[in-house]
C-alpha cells in the first residue's frame, strides 16, 4: 500500500471534486422522466386534481344538503307534566286527594306560514346556484393559471434552445475573433468586445433556466407532475372578441352576484313573512286516578304580530337596503368585468402588433443584415466583429420573437379561459 502525504491527498480531493460536481449538477438539473403533456391534457389533470375545485365542489354539496331542510315543519315538541297538585289543605302533597290532579302528555307543533316556508326554500335555492358559480368561477381560474404555466414552460424552452444554439453559432467566430486579436489582423478592442457579448449572452442563459424551471415547478403545481414536458401546439393566438363580449352575462361571477341579489329577495320576502301570524296545533292526555277518568285536551296557537312597527318593519326595511345593496354590488361586478375585458383586448391587441411586427418585420431584416454580412466576409469586405454583431442581433431578434409570442399566448389563454367559456 502506497503512503500518500498530506499534500498529496488534498490534491487528489480536489482533483475528483469537478466530476463530483458535475454529476450533481445534472442530477438536478435533468427530470427524472420527461413526461410529453398536450395543453389540453395538462387543463383535464388540473381540474381532476385541484384542491381548489375540490373545495367548490363540497362547499356546493353542502348546499344541496342544506336545501333539503329549507321550509321544513319545525321538530314537534313533547310536554311532561303534572297539573293541579294541592299544596295547601288537607290534601296537601298528595295526588289522589283533588279530582284535577293528573299527569300530563302532549305534543305541540308549530306551524310557520306558508309565505315564510317558501322564502326559506328559494333562500336555500339561490345558495345552490352561489355554490355553483363559484365552482365554475374556480374551475375558469385554475384552467387560467394551468394554460399559463404550460405557455410559460413550452416557451421558455424553445427560447433557451434558441439561445443555445446562437451560442454555438457564435463559438466559432469568437475564438476567431481571438485569433484575429493574437495576430494582429483585428483592433485589440475586438478581443474585450466578444468576451462582453459571451458574458451577456451566459446571463440570458441563466435567467432561461431559471424561467424554465420556475415554470416548470408551477406546471407541476397543477397537474402533478414534476417532470412534465410541454408537448403539441400552443394555444391560438387569435380570439373570438364578439363571443366573448357577448359571453359576459353568462360569466360565474356575474352569476354569482344574481344568485345574491336572488337570496336578498327572499331575505325581503322571509322577513314580510314575519307580519303574518303563524300557527300552532297542541294535543295532550291527562291521566287522572281511575276514580275520576281521564281527559285530552286539543288546542290551536295563532302568533299576533300587533308590534310591527318596533319588531318586523325595521327588520323588512334593513332586508330591503341589504338587497339594493346587492343589485348595486351587481351592477358594479358587471362594469368592473367589462372594463376587465375591454383593457385585455386592448393589451392583446398591443401584443399581437408587436409580434407580427417582429415575425415580419425585426427578425426578417436581421436575417437579411447577417446573410449580407456572412456575404461580405466571405468576399473580404467585412470583418469577423461585423459578421458577430449581425449574428448576435438576428439571434436577440429571434429572442425578441419568441419573447413576444408568449406574452401574446399568454395573454389569449387568460382572456379565453377567464372570461370566455368554460371550456
């Protein structure tokens, strides 16, 4: 066996530590399996696994629930007791000393109007239809926030690819640059110039990354799925503007809001309700000693509502501002989802000039001013730092495309998915 020394041994340390770290690096950095995912497969995991919705769902199980008891006959109400005991005289304290001594059995059943049963069911109604819309107004969140992570990743990988293969194109011609510096046949400012592009060009990289694994994680978030890659076709960068303008009024938070004005009505109808009398039905059976017989008892309880003015009108008038309340919080949702829309159009109108202005425009005549510029060095009338500066700018034109067609995605998934239809 070989004695290293001490030296020796930190050199061998630091010797293997590159590959340890190497191998870490892309231990993390690659996904365990890369799962190919459609947009519309990752919008059907994201429903079938968001808590969210889940939430809605039972929260609307709970209403349905509730609504089977809603203008229900009140539970009945069993009477014990004894009547008529003597507590003074010679009787006293005992029950086969009076002849209207007994024990007595009843059952009592209250009996609410009917106008105050029907409220209480269309209340219970109009909480099922409020439980519905916010499970809709859910599910058109989580597809928003689904379609977005899914755009997010799928372009921040065609625009890292982008890069890298910018990066490869410009390798060459840096190293040429060098030689060219080394030589003498280029100004010695070429040399700290490519150095400069390479650096900017590493830290875009490095932002891309992150951005890919940032939207990755969120992908994940939704469908489950760490190691999902975007797979098919973005979604369409063009939107129907007339269905979704005429689509609003049938938007879950406008119906929420008609649910609330609908369960404030009959807020105002229950409490009307309460100036009409309610009735009462009473049975009893009293057992007296055998000698005397027993007897029943059958009556009838009508509530009078005589104090209106101090007990049912304050209470009507505070229901009825609570539902112009509601009609204005509606009228108010309305107009705060139209000028939602309208500014989103505006924005995607904006976003769409600006890509085709790069699709048709930017990235053509940088295209163009590299292919005229690879031409010219070729024929000797360019240098190597002209040819790299026109190649650098028909790759941030690239760049600048991709980056514009992901806003433009982006943004048509939120507008769809948010403010079109459920689907």
């Amino acid at each position: 066996m070989t004695l290293l020394s001490p030296r020796a041994r930190r050199r061998r340390r630091r010797a293997r530590w590159p590959g340890l770290a190497a191998a870490a690096a892309w231990l993390v950095a690659a996904p365990a399996a890369a799962a190919p995912i459609t947009l519309a497969a990752a919008l059907d995991r994201a429903e079938a696994q968001a808590p969210e919705l889940q939430a809605a769902a039972l929260q609307e199980e709970a209403a349905r629930a509730a609504s089977r008891a809603a203008g229900a006959l009140p539970d009945p109400k069993l009477q014990l007791g004894l009547e008529n005991v003597p507590v003074s005289g010679r009787g006293a304290g005992r029950f086969d000393a009076e002849e209207m001594t007994m024990a007595r059995f009843g059952l009592t059943q209250d009996l609410p109007n009917a106008a105050k049963r029907a409220a209480e069911r269309e209340r219970a109604q109009t909480g099922i239809a409020a439980a519905l819309a916010a499970r809709r107004a859910s599910g058109r969140e989580v597809r928003a926030a689904a379609a977005a992570a899914w755009v997010d990743l799928y372009y921040a990988q065609r625009r890292l690819a982008a890069l890298d293969q910018a990066v490869a194109t410009l390798s060459p011609l840096w190293d040429a640059a060098f030689a060219s510096v080394a030589s003498g046949a280029a100004r010695p400012a070429a040399g700290p110039e490519g150095r400069r592009l390479r650096a900017e060009l590493a830290d875009r990289r490095s932002e891309l990354v992150a951005a890919v694994a940032v939207a990755r994680v969120r992908l994940a978030r939704w469908t489950g799925d760490p190691a999902a890659e975007p797979t098919g076709t973005p979604p369409p960068l063009e939107l129907d503007v007339a269905a979704l303008r005429a689509g609003l009024d049938r938007h879950p938070l406008i119906e929420a809001r008609d649910a609330s004005v609908r369960q404030a009505g009959a807020e105002v109808d229950l409490a009307r309700a309460g100036k009409r009398p309610d009735l009462g039905l009473e049975f009893a059976y009293q057992r007296r000693d055998p000698m005397f017989g027993d007897m029943v008892s059958v009556g009838v309880t009508v509530s009078l509502p005589v104090f209106a003015r101090t007990r049912q009108e304050p209470i009507i008038a505070a229901r009825t501002a609570t539902f112009g309340q509601a009609r204005a919080e509606r009228e108010a949702a309305a107009r705060a989802l139209a000028a939602e829309l309208e500014a989103g159009l505006a924005d995607h109108a904006m976003l769409r000039e600006q890509w085709l202005r790069a699709r048709d425009t930017l990235l053509p005549l940088a295209r163009t001013r590299a292919d005229l510029e690879t031409a010219s060095y070729a024929a000797g009338r360019a240098g190597v730092p002209e040819v790299t500066e026109a190649l650098s700018a028909r790759a941030e034109a690239q760049l600048t495309l991709l980056e514009r067609e992901a806003a433009l995605a982006r943004a048509t998934a939120r507008l769809t998915h948010t403010l079109g239809s459920d689907r």
